[in-house]
C-alpha cells in the first residue's frame, strides 16, 4: 500500500474532458487515472493506455479447454476403459463436437472473467479509495498524482482553467485492502482546499 | 444545415425525456432504495407460497419415488421433461438479447438486457431441476459428471444426447450468470455511491467488488463484454440445438428429424421474447420506466416474436410434409392420426393457434404498439409453447410401435402439476428480489447511449442551425 498525494479535478461533461486530457498530458502532468460513470470511447486512447490484451487471455483458455475435452474424451473411451457399444468406433470424435464446444467455451469465459477479476483486483471485500463518490454517478474524475517535482497550487489552477468544475487535494491509498464500504478505515486523509 | 440536421423518421430515441446522466442514476435507484411497495409484498408472498407447494411436491417425488408423477413405461417424460424444455427455451431471450444484439450493435438493447439476462438464469435454474429430479434417485445425480470413481473408473457416456446436455446446461448457466454479473459490478457500484444505510453500503459494498470506474477497468470490462457475447452467441444456438438432440438422435417417429435443432432454436427464442414482454410490461409500469422501456423497445420485441413465430410456424408445415413424403407408415400415422387428430387432437390445434395464426396479428404496427395487446400475446405465446412441447413429447409415445404398449390417456399428477408450479413460484422469487434489490436497467449502458439516442440528443443539433456548411465542414475537417 503507497499513501500518495494526488491534485483531483472533477469534469461534468465528457465533451470538456477530452480536451483537457490532452491539455494535461502537454502540459507534462502524471495522470493517475480518470473515473467515470460508463465507457467513454476513445478515452483510453487519449490518455495514452495500451489496449488490454484480455481476449487473447480469452482464446489461450478457449485453446485449453478444446484441448482438455479431445484428449480427456480420448485417453477415457480408448485408453483407460473402452467400452464396445454395438461395434460403435470408440475414437467418435463427431459425437464428441457438443462436449468440446461446450468446454471451450466455458473455460474461455471463466478464464477470463477471473483474469479480469485479477487484473482489475475485484473481488468481494476489496475496499478502495474513491476520489469521489458521483465517479459512478455523473462525474468524470480525473487524478492526477504530485511527485516530488509537482507544484500543486499550479496543478490546481491548470485544471481549473481547462474546465474542472471541481478541484481538490487528496491523500490516499493507491492500491486496495480488505474492508467493508460501511466502516471508515482511515486510512487516508482528505483535504479539500478549493470547493 | 438541413443536411446536418436529418432526423431519421425511424428511430426513435431510446430514451425518452430530457434526461441528464444524473436523472439516469435517480430513475433506477429509486425503487431500489425506497421501502417494498404493498404490491411487492404480496407478489412476492404468493410466488413464495408457490415455491414451497413445490418443495413439498418435490420432496414426495424424492421419498416415493418416480411413482407420485402419473408418467409411465410409454409416456415416461410426460409434463417433466415438457416444463424442462419450456424453461430452457425462455432462458434464451436474455444471452440473445445481450449477446447476439450486441454484436449486431442494436441500441435498444440497453433498456431490456439486464432484466432479460436475469430471467434467462433464474429460467435455467427452473428447467435444471426437471432433469435432475427425473433421475429419480437425485442423490446419484452427480454421476453423471466424469470424476474418477470407484466403479472402474466408469466414464459417463461421451456419444450420448443426454450427457450433452448435462454440458450444455451447465456451461450455459455458468457463462450466463457470469456475463450477468460482470455487466452488473458497475451498476452495483453506483448503488453503494448513492448508499446511506450501514447496511446497503455494506452489502453492495461486497457486491460491486470495489469497482471504482477506473478507464483501464472499462477498457478491459469492455473487452470482456464483447468476448463474452461472442462466445455466448454460438452457446445460446448450440444449447437448445443439443436439446433438440434429445429428441432428433432417437428412433421415434415425430422426433427422428434434422429439421429440430433449427426449429427448437427459433422457438426458443421466440418464447424467450414473450416472457421477456411479460416481465418487462409490468416492471415498466410498476417501477414507472417507461422513459427507458419504450414502445420502441416493446416493437422491436414484438417484431422478433413475429418473424420467430412464423419460423416455428414453416417448422410446423414441414414436418407435416416430410411425414407425407417420407412414406414411412409410423411417421405418417403419427402425425396424421395421432398428432393433428386423435385423442390429444386439441392440444396440436392450441398450439398452431397460440403459435402460429395469433402472432401473426404483430404485422399490424398499431397492435405492436399496444400495451395490453402485446401482454395478452406475450402470455398467449407461452401457453402455445409449453403446448409444443407437450405435443411433441406426447403424441409421440402415447402409441408408439407395440400396440400392447399404447398408453391410457395420460393426466398429470397433482404432484407433477405441483412440481411445475413450484418452478413458478421459483422463478418469481427470483425475479422479484431481484427487481427490488439490482438495478433492472443496466445503468452504465444507459447513460452510454443517453447523448446519442437520448431525446436529448437534438439538443445537440441546435447550434448547428446556426452554421453555414462551410463552417461545419471547416470544423469537422480541421483535424
């Protein structure tokens, strides 16, 4: 857990947004991250993210799990105990179709869901710092993070200028821990300087 | 700038009134935070009141034995295996809904999908009871998973329909349930923002997984999103393609045919749409989302049951030729004597009536876009479909190919009718805690949307009355 400062600014429309993202990566600033209600397209790409690599995660268990169900089926019905239905091929790879979709298609998405889950670090009982809590209602909070360097007062007016409706300074936790969302942890501090 | 400002004479917003992202938030969080209206009590009692009836049907099937249902050597799945396929085909509307529309990028999804996607779980949790309690000795249900054992080990049989569909069931609730929830952590998310009791903060603090919004989560959530629908697209057409299997891989005549699985997927869907309107025409109007659940969306559905129910209807047709082309005795006896007339001759007729001939008044735009309509047929449609399914399953055994063997009328047990009910009063319960405690309407999705097919989008248009071309195009193509 890094207890670090961060310069929030709060955004009301994506259409001031974008601009000011570019504004800010210009200007040299450090974004942590911006939080917002829903997917806004394109937004990762201005702040520069890599895109996920997620879904080939997705087709390497997808591989996995057609590869489990062929040979498992196999070793089962040819090899460890094969069983003479009316002369019927042992090896009856057409019949085995269903069973091999159905567990590629499985594996791919529970694979996937957990690595998700891992990447993201979601799980129940994580408990997060939230820079505001209308992240996940109407706003779109951008942090950026003070290094040693950051003079924090220019932060603030800078995102003030490119349209920040709301400014604030925030010391926080960075990363998660185990808690509950109806208990305060204290495990940061907040400081609001300009409403 | 009349050229800019075309306004499709089709497409209708999705979202009706001037909504802001906030009033989105505020609309669907109402009647999660308000107290259970009086209504909710009493819907909810009754489908727990049901629920039990079917644990005590259960409970004696389980105790007596197979013996309580009045299913027999010839008509040895009778109303089981019926409400089995029945529930099966509803919970497809909701993976087609989320999956298939998604990757056909047909916007008015976002208002159905999430209460679809919930439906279609707690349909498969109902149809997975009737296989499993139909074992008769449920305690050996899991042998029928591929676990090494002390019989050999003795596998399960790989080549076999009904193994199959051990997988496809399985994987099918699984996948489902997962695109669900992870659809719904965003939503949750903004439930426990907006919490002010101890403990609604606390249990959607555990629900939502500390999802905080971060544009990395969206990007891979996104991600995730897509994939899922693109594997859940052919998984919800090879599940009831493998119920189908059930039926088409055995020698009785009226079930040994290719066209099925085509044919049990199109009614699926087709039935998965009427409970859909069913649930969503009283939640609109209960939880007022009318501003959300339009007569747009209410259309869009019941253009879909049209075009499904006239595939099952083809369907129909097609078997009734091939029995006559086949010149197979069994097929065409069957089908001409037993099926369209004979003893259970009323129940084919309800069928092509409630299937076939009463959706086909949805060409109609004006009744498409009526409410109580479109309720009448939504219920109309499941009664003709759990009717297919009977008509399917019967007829075919009632008189199969040993006259000694010809079954008496075949009348369900109050205990078989028990049973069914309690799959009722399941789904129900489901259905109503989650309508009180989860946002119905996918929130995030919503307000994704909101600018562009929101009523609010022509606002957006305003200022361009005000522009030359030249000064649009200079700004548009500046970049």
């Amino acid at each position: 857990m890094a207890v670090k400062k961060f310069v929030v600014g709060c955004f009301d429309d994506e259409k001031v947004l974008f601009p000011a993202v570019s504004k800010v990566r210009k200007a040299g600033y450090k974004i942590h991250d911006i939080y917002t209600p829903f997917p806004v397209h394109g937004l990762d790409h201005a702040m520069g993210l890599r895109e996920t690599s997620l879904h080939t995660a997705g087709f390497i268990f997808g591989l996995t799990g057609t590869t489990t169900a062929v040979s498992f089926m196999t070793w089962s019905f040819t090899k460890d105990w094969p069983v003479n239905v009316g002369g019927k091929p042992n090896f009856a790879l057409p019949a085995w179709i269903p069973i091999t979709f159905e567990l590629t298609v499985l594996m791919a998405a529970v694979g996937m869901v957990l690595t998700f889950c891992y990447l993201c670090q979601l799980a129940p009982f994580i408990k997060k710092h939230h820079f505001h809590a209308r992240a996940t209602d109407d706003l779109f909070v951008m942090v950026i993070e003070c290094t040693a360097k950051t003079n924090e007062a220019e932060v603030k007016e800078f995102l003030n200028k490119v349209g920040a409706s709301e400014v604030n300074t925030q010391i926080a936790d960075d990363g998660w821990w185990v808690g509950r969302y109806d208990r305060n942890e204290k495990l940061y501090r907040d400081e609001q300087v300009i409403a | 700038m009349s050229l800019v400002k075309y306004e499709s004479p089709i497409r209708e917003p999705l979202v009706d009134g001037k909504k802001t992202y906030h009033d989105v938030t505020e609309d669907i969080c109402r009647t999660i935070e308000a107290k259970p209206t009086r209504l909710w009590y009493i819907g909810f009692f009754i489908s727990l009141a049901l629920l039990m009836f079917g644990v005590y049907s259960v409970y004696r099937e389980v105790v007596y034995g197979i013996g309580q249902w009045n299913v027999n050597r010839t008509i040895n799945w009778g109303w089981d295996i019926t409400n089995f396929v029945w529930w099966v085909g509803i919970g497809h509307a909701g993976t087609l809904i989320s999956a298939i529309l998604l990757l056909f990028r047909q916007g008015w999804r976002t208002g159905v999908n999430r209460a679809a996607e919930a439906m279609t779980i707690f349909a498969v949790m109902c149809a997975g009871q009737f296989p499993i309690f139909h074992m008769g000795r449920v305690w050996m249900a899991f042998f029928t998973l591929p676990y090494p054992n002390t019989r050999g080990p003795l596998w399960p049989n790989y080549n076999s329909p009904l193994l199959w569909d051990v997988f496809a069931i399985s994987t099918y609730f699984t996948v489902s349930l997962l695109f669900w929830y992870s659809g719904l952590l965003p939503d949750l998310a903004t439930v426990r923002d907006r919490a002010k009791t101890k403990f609604r903060k606390h249990f959607y603090g555990i629900a939502a997984y500390g999802w905080t919004g971060s544009t990395k989560h969206w990007q891979r959530h996104e991600s995730l999103s897509l994939v899922l629908a693109g594997l859940s697209t052919p998984l919800v057409l090879s599940v009831h393609t493998i119920v189908s299997f059930d039926f088409a891989t055995s020698v009785i005549p009226g079930w040994h045919t290719t066209i099925f699985p085509p044919y049990f997927v199109a009614g699926a869907i087709f039935s998965g749409f009427a409970m859909v309107q069913t649930l969503m025409l009283i939640s609109r109007k209960v939880m007022n989302l009318q501003d959300y659940i339009t007569l747009g969306h209410i259309e869009a559905m019941n253009k879909v049951i049209v075009l499904t129910g006239s595939i099952v209807g083809v369907a129909y047709l097609t078997e009734l030729f091939m029995a006559w082309y086949s010149q197979v005795p069994y097929e065409q006896d069957i089908f001409f004597k037993y099926r369209i007339a004979g003893a259970y001759g009323w129940s084919y007729w309800l069928m092509m009536s409630c299937n076939v001939i009463s959706p086909q008044l949805f060409w109609f735009r004006k009744l498409r876009r009526n409410v109580l309509f479109t309720f009448i047929m939504s219920i109309v449609v499941n009664v003709g479909m759990w009717f297919e399914r009977f008509v399917i399953i019967v007829t075919s055994l009632y008189r199969d190919y040993l006259p000694s063997s010809w079954s008496i009328y075949y009348r369900p047990s109050i205990w078989e009718i028990g049973f069914y009910v309690g799959t009722f009063g399941l789904f129900f319960t489901c259905y109503f805690l989650f309508s009180k405690y989860f946002p119905v309407i996918a929130i995030a999705e919503i307000k994704h949307v909101l600018k562009t097919t929101g009523e609010s989008y022509k606002d957006d248009m305003k200022p361009l009355d005000k522009k030359t071309t030249e000064e649009f195009y200079e700004e548009t193509h500046h970049h």
